[in-house]
C-alpha cells in the first residue's frame, strides 16, 4: 500500500498469474453490513492489503503477514473479518514439513465500488462467482463503466 | 494527505456522517454533534481532520446571542468514487472549488506493486 504505480499498458491478469477456479462452495455474503461497514473492509489498510495479497493467488496468513509487513494477530483477525464478509475463503489446508496445517486464502472479489455522492454511501461487491452484493441503496441504471 | 488516506477519512464514520450532514447548508460543530451523535471532542477533531483535507470549509462566522461566535461549515466534496478492478485500487474525487485531483481517476496501488 505505499506505493502508486502507474505502467500504461501493464495488465496485472495478463501477466501469467493462475486464474482461480469458480466453484459453488463460496460461502454466503454478510447481508447485516452497511455501506459503511462494506466499505470498511476495502479503505482499511490491512484488509486491502489482504485482498490484493490474496488476489488470483493461494497464501497463507504468515506468508501475508510477512511479506506486507501485517503483526501475526491482525493478519488473523482481518482474514477472519473478510472471510465472514464472503471477500476471501480458504480454498485449501496444506501440511507443513513441520507437520502443521496451514490455510491457504484467495480473494473472492473481483471488482468493488464505492461511491459517496449527495451525501450518501453505496457500495457493491461484484464475486468471483458472478455474485453481486449491494449496500445502501439503489444501483439499478447507474453505468459503472462510464464512470 | 494522501489519496488512500483521503479515502479511510471518507470511510470513517464520524467523517462520513459530517460529510452528510454538512452537504446542503452550513452547519455548526455543536449542532452536527448534537444530532449526529458524535461526541463533541471528536466531532471537532475530525472537523479539522476533514478542513485539512480539503473537505470542509468554514462558510459562515455567526454570533450567537449570548455573544459567542461560532463557525459554521459547509462540505466541498461534491462526490468520491472508489473503484476495486483487477486488483487495482483508484479513486475519483469532485469538489466544489478547483483543485488539482478534481474528477482524475487516481491508481493508488495494485496487486502487481505487492
């Protein structure tokens, strides 16, 4: 999170990262969220941190923590926060050479937008399963490419 | 301050109910404070939190009768968009005034940076 890249022309999905399969097991989104809430978990800087980690990409928690300089204990409990949220979902649990298990994360959101206009907040989630979860309020007619 | 700090102040919820409260008419701390339910030292904190950033600005002095001015605000942030695509974060702000970032699409960092 500290640096602003730009490469024109640089498309992350066509740099040879493994696609994550879509499969059924996902599990249900938190509906009790507000818009404030939903938007929490993309504007707090571990939980960003975690769903870029874990974008297109099986990691652990220690392997998350480490690398984005995440303390152990928060790392947990952020991927626990976003797990219930439906954003990320452990796809396997792998034996160490130590004999311990360990989860492996990958993101389940593939696109996020927030909005703050006339005083208002909205936000959408759009899964990798084709899911989409809104908060706060209609999203019908608004043109999100166009934005 | 930076965008992405500029966005968590958005998210924030005291800031994001000031935001709210001041985007029609000029609004005083105590009176945002009062009905928003924001304790009045953090409704001050973030006021000068949001002022800084360029959200807020002091639109009116008014005398109150009892003789003590008070400073009303009015927000200047017309709309934000927050955008999460292919791993990459960027955020869009208009304001009411003319300021450099106004309306740019800004990358704040993607997958590919970690």
């Amino acid at each position: 999170m500290t640096d602003i890249l730009n490469i024109p022309g640089t498309h992350w999905s066509l740099m040879g990262f493994e696609t994550v399969e879509n499969d059924d097991t996902v599990p249900p989104m938190n509906d009790g969220m507000n818009p404030l809430q939903a938007s929490q978990l993309l504007t707090d800087e571990y939980s960003a941190k975690i769903l870029l980690a874990t974008y297109k990409r099986r990691i652990s928690a220690q392997e998350i923590s480490q690398r984005y300089g995440i303390p152990i204990a928060a790392c947990y409990r952020k991927i626990r926060s976003l797990e219930e949220a439906g954003l990320i979902q452990c796809v396997d649990r792998i034996l160490t050479q130590k004999g311990k298990r360990k989860n492996l994360y990958t993101s389940c959101l593939r696109n996020a937008y927030i909005f703050f206009e006339n005083g208002r907040l909205r936000a959408r989630f759009q899964l990798a399963t084709g899911a989409v979860r809104d908060f706060g309020g209609d999203w019908n007619g608004v043109d999100l490419l166009k934005q | 301050m930076r965008e992405k700090d500029i966005s968590r102040l958005l998210t924030d919820e005291y800031a994001e109910r000031i935001l709210a409260a001041t985007q029609a008419n000029p609004r005083s701390v105590q009176d945002i404070s009062d009905k928003h339910d924001i304790p009045i030292a953090a409704c001050y904190r973030k006021i000068h939190e949001l002022e800084g950033a360029g959200f807020l600005r002091c639109a009116e002095i008014v005398t109150t009768p009892k003789g003590k001015t008070m400073k009303l605000y009015r927000s200047l942030l017309k709309s934000a968009h927050l955008v999460y695509e292919e791993g990459v974060f960027r955020v869009k702000f208009e304001f009411d005034y003319d300021k450099d970032i106004n309306g740019k699409w800004i990358e704040l960092n993607g997958a590919r940076t970690a």
